[in-house]
C-alpha cells in the first residue's frame, strides 16, 4: 500500500505540528514515533511501495524515477530524518508501514525550514522535468486545486490533521500494520477533536479508508485527456474522516500519550 503527497502548497498553508511523542496500541501492534533509527528501513519501504502506484507512474511519464537510481534511498533516509522531528510521523515493526502528516498548529520556522529542505531534497533528486512530465504536473495542479476548492469549503482544512503519507511493504501487507500506523495518527486528531484529510493516489486503497472513517469529498481524473497515456485513467481522491464521538472512543479505547512541546 502507498499513498503520498507533498507540494508546497502544504507549506504555504502553514500546516504543521509541534514535536510529538506518543505510543499507541491497536490490539497487538505498537505504532511508534518515528527516530532516526528508523529512516533506512523506512526508505526501503517507502521505495518498494512506489513501485506500482497508478499515480505516481502517471507524473514519471518517460522518465525512470530516482528511487532505482544507487541514491534513491538515501534520498528518502534525509527527507525522513527531517519529518521525524517536524511532523507527526509513526512506525511499526521495522518501519515496514509508517504514516507521516501534520497537525492543524502552525509549524516553528524551524520545522518550516525542515519542510523546505525536504521539499528541495526531492526535487533535486528527481530532476529536471521533461515536456511530458511538465505537462502532466501541470495537469494535476490545476485538477487539484479544484478538488481542494470542493473539498474544503473556506478554511476547514487549516483546522484539519492531514495525513501525508501512508506507506507499508507490499510483502507485509495484511498483517494490519497499516491499520496500525493509520490509527494511530487519527488518535492524535481525535484526541483534539480534529477531522483528518488525505490525498488518496491509488483507486485499490479506497476500500481500506473508508474502513477507517474516511469518505471521499472530492475526486479527480489523470491521464483522461492524454493521449500518450494508454493506461486508464488514474483516480485521485481527497478523504476526509470526522472525529470520532466520545462514545464510540470509549468503547474503542487507545493507549496515547502526547508531549506537544518542541523539541530542539
């Protein structure tokens, strides 16, 4: 499974959070914040996840992407580094399944300059884009931001948890890691009352979303119009998930301690 967005606009919304520490129990799997321990097995993943995703395929259009390159993981190891100390980020079992996103709170400009960094990591690393690869950023952009205006009428989305990523190995799917780690960041978001949003890139995870609360507000076509795509075209959705009522909290409870100071 693999589910990941990263723009600018994240940045220039001011999304963020502060340090968060927190230990979550689902059942048997104990989701943990992300240390830089982690970030080597966590690259992995994230590569591996890649692999097959409908959309991230779409925006390579002619171009092989960098994770095959010999740097592509550590590419991935420095822009996990950076998120596990500047966004609320958890992991489980090796890091075979982590989430990343932001809380609703503004970032620090210390954690704003992280987001930056890893933003610039990533786009150094991919390159520079060819026509077909620009024509279909473009694409997505302007189908995006369209979705964002439907999705999320004035500022809803400033006072929202937004999960940026959701990565688990294909060879430990099933094993409800990912239900783990998902849990876990929607806890943080229940335990202040908060909905949480994402970006879902791949049609075959929207089953699994909706079993954790998530409904689609929005949704958009790639590749519909394009015709060096021979694909079908590629379903993108925007999530939204309310929080969870008390009532329903408490018959479900979760081990979660927060420590919302920052940490420098």
């Amino acid at each position: 499974m693999a589910a990941f967005s990263i723009s600018n606009d994240t940045l220039e919304k001011g999304e963020g959070n502060h340090a968060l520490d927190a230990k979550f129990t689902d059942s048997q799997i104990n989701a943990r914040p992300m240390g830089l321990k982690d970030v080597w097995g966590g690259a992995k993943t994230w590569i591996n996840a890649f692999k097959d995703d409908p959309t991230a395929e779409y925006l390579r259009a002619d171009k092989a992407p960098f994770a095959e390159k010999w740097y592509g993981r550590y590419v991935y190891c420095a822009c996990l580094a950076l998120w596990c100390r500047g966004k609320v980020v958890f992991t489980v079992d090796g890091a075979v399944s982590w989430s990343s996103g932001d809380a609703p709170e503004p970032k620090t400009p210390f954690n704003a300059r992280r987001e930056q960094l890893a933003i610039y990591i990533l786009k150094r690393a991919a390159g520079k884009l060819t026509p077909e690869q620009e024509q279909r950023s473009k694409e997505r952009g302007i189908k995006h931001r369209a979705a964002l205006a439907e999705a999320f009428p004035s500022d809803r989305r400033e006072n929202m948890y937004y999960l940026q990523g959701l990565v688990t190995d294909p060879a430990q799917q099933g094993r409800g890691l990912g239900s783990a780690v998902l849990r876990a960041f929607t806890a943080c978001a229940d335990k202040s009352r908060r909905g949480c949003w994402l970006i879902s890139t791949n049609a075959n995870n929207s089953g699994f979303y909706n079993s954790h609360g998530f409904k689609t507000a929005a949704s958009y076509l790639l590749g519909d119009q394009n015709p060096n795509w021979k694909k079908k075209p590629v379903l993108v959705e925007i999530m939204i998930r309310q929080p969870e009522d008390e009532t329903r909290a408490d018959k479900n409870p979760t081990e979660i301690h927060l420590n919302t100071s920052e940490k420098e």
